[in-house]
C-alpha cells in the first residue's frame, strides 16, 4: 500500500518531525534574509522615509492604506518578481503547494481531540504573511501538529470554507501578474496579497467547529469523505497551475538549465527569496505527510516530477483521508 492512514505510534517520531519543522523554518529565515539583504536595504530605508522618498528612490507606488511601511517594502518586491518569468514561475509553483496546506491547516485545527497551536490557523497565516509561508509554517504549525494533531471527526463544512476562500488568492495572484503595473488596481492587489489582512476570511471556520470526541462514526465518515472531496479539487487545481508553469517554462526559457540558473545562480533576489521560500514549503509538506505515514511522503515525492509538488501531494492526502474513511475513527487511530 502507498498509504497509512494514522500518525506515526511513537512520540519521539512526533517531536523530531517537530524539531525539524522548527530548524526548516529557521534555516528559510535565515537564507530568505541572506539572499535579499543588499536588495532590500534601500527599499527599506526609502520606504521608512515615506512616499516622496519611494518616488525619489524610482520605486513603485503602494496602498499604504493596507499597511504602511510593510505595504510598501512588500510591493516593490512583488513588482521585481511580477516583471521576470522566474519569477512568475516559482509564485505558480508556491501557490500550487499552498493549496494543500490551506486545507490541512483548516481541517486538522477542527478536529476532534486536537489541542494546542494547531487549534489556531488564522494566527498561523497571518505570521505567515508577514514572516513569509515558508517560516510560518514549519517553524510554528508543524510543531504544533506534531504536538497537538488527532485523528478525529471533523465538520465538513471546514473544508468547503477552506476551498471556497482559495479564489481570493487565486484573483488576487492573477491580476498581479497581468493587470499593468502601473494600474491603481495592481498596486491594491499587491498590498491584498502580501498582506496579513489576507487571513481574516479564515475567522469563517469558527463557524464549524470540532465535533465531540465521541461523535458517531457517521459524523467520522462525512468530515472524511468532505476532506477526501476536497483534496481531490485541490488535486485538480495544483495540477493545472502545474500545467501552466510547464508551458510558461517551455515559452520562456531554452532549457532546463536556463530555468535552473534564473531560479538560482543568476536569480534577482526577490526570485531567489522565493526559490528558498518553496523549497523549504515543500519539504515542510512533506514533513505533515510523513506524520501520516512515511509511505505517504514517499510517495508523493515520487509523484512530483509528474504532476508538480501541489498536485501530488494534494493526491497522496486524498488517499489517505479515504484509507482513514474506510479504517472508521478507531482503526485510524495510532497514539
């Protein structure tokens, strides 16, 4: 079988996928802040000095009605990345891998039993944005699930909440890198979608709260089946923003190599930032889905060359919230 369908039975397992979710977290603020330094230390200064000094500096004009000085060093560095094809690229394969973490991130904080930082995703999104995905995540959420995840019932209306708020990023990624830059509508877009604002909507799932502990097995296969559902959109979606960086990696670059190079060795630095930034989320996907089953992760590395990261590990959840389905909530269990 690809899959198992609980967490891993010994604690120790727990707390050392919580170590390294701290150490992938650390290791992506450091060489995130290494590599973009001498490029953001005049967009900081010139931005910390207001708006006349950003249109002195040549700087792009920002929303700082969003967030002020963040909003305007934010901005300057979507309008870099926005303006290269690496960087269009690795947005388009960052946001492929946000999307099952979306819906992990929402589903595991409603589930019955579970406990601790986990409990709290929109906090978790919010630090995300400002400290960037690719910290906020394993370096707060991953130790929090090691610590605090169960394999409870959920409600299944988490998960459509969940799916039905990805088209704000979706949008606001689109009109970013295509609407003219020079539009006021671009410039509130950037602001939106660097924005910690960006994680309210997620208040939506209070709505749907855990379910008792001792919820029928009924309630146990509705949230399973919801999640199961859910996983296989994500699937669908990753897949196709996979297709579309394929087709605007072939248009845009001569090879491989020259992909690799725009990505690294010759990246601007915004590009290079979001280089690090997906790597390191990924690896933190991987390390969620190796709490279900090493096979699982095994799996979906296996399946990214294919299908790009987001689609596969999209894929290898949805089998595994089926395999838990069919185990019911005791034969999913492994604490």
């Amino acid at each position: 079988a690809i899959l198992t369908a609980g967490m891993p039975a010994s604690p120790s397992a727990r707390w050392a996928c919580g170590l390294l979710g701290v150490f992938l977290g650390l290791s992506a603020f450091v060489g995130t802040n290494l590599v973009t330094k001498s490029y953001m230390a005049p967009v900081i200064e010139a931005c910390s000095a207001g708006p006349d000094a950003v249109a002195k500096a040549g700087l792009h004009a920002y929303e700082g009605r969003i967030g002020g000085q963040f909003a305007c060093i934010v901005t300057q560095f979507i309008y870099d990345l926005s303006q290269r094809p690496a960087g269009v690229l690795v947005w388009g394969v960052i946001i492929g891998i946000s999307f099952p973490i979306s819906l992990a991130l929402a589903a595991e904080a409603g589930r019955a039993g579970a406990h601790g930082p986990v409990l709290y995703p929109t906090l978790v999104m919010a630090v995300s944005q400002v400290l960037g995905i690719s910290v906020g995540f394993p370096l707060f959420w991953i130790p929090g699930f090691a610590y605090g995840g169960a394999s409870g019932a959920l409600a299944p209306g988490r998960v459509w909440v969940a799916i039905a708020l990805l088209p704000v990023a979706i949008i606001l990624t689109l009109l970013v890198f295509v609407v003219d830059p020079a539009s006021p509508t671009w410039t509130l877009s950037a602001g939106l979608l660097t924005s910690p604002l960006i994680a309210l909507p997620q208040l939506l799932l209070l709505a749907y709260p855990a379910p008792p502990k001792d919820a029928p097995p009924a309630a146990y296969a509705r949230g399973q089946h919801a999640l199961v559902s859910g996983y296989t959109v994500l699937f669908l979606l990753s897949l196709v923003a996979w297709v579309l960086n394929v087709t605007l990696a072939a248009k845009s670059f001569s090879s491989l190599g020259a992909v690799w190079d725009s990505l690294w060795p010759s990246a601007h630095p915004s590009v290079a930032f979001m280089t690090i930034d997906t790597v390191v989320l990924y690896a933190g996907l991987l390390v969620y889905i190796f709490l279900g089953g090493a096979a699982g992760a095994m799996g979906a590395v296996l399946l990214t060359p294919f299908v790009g990261p987001g689609a596969a590990c999209s894929l290898v959840l949805a089998l595994r919230e089926r395999a838990r389905a069919e185990l019911g909530p005791e034969g999913a269990k492994r604490d």
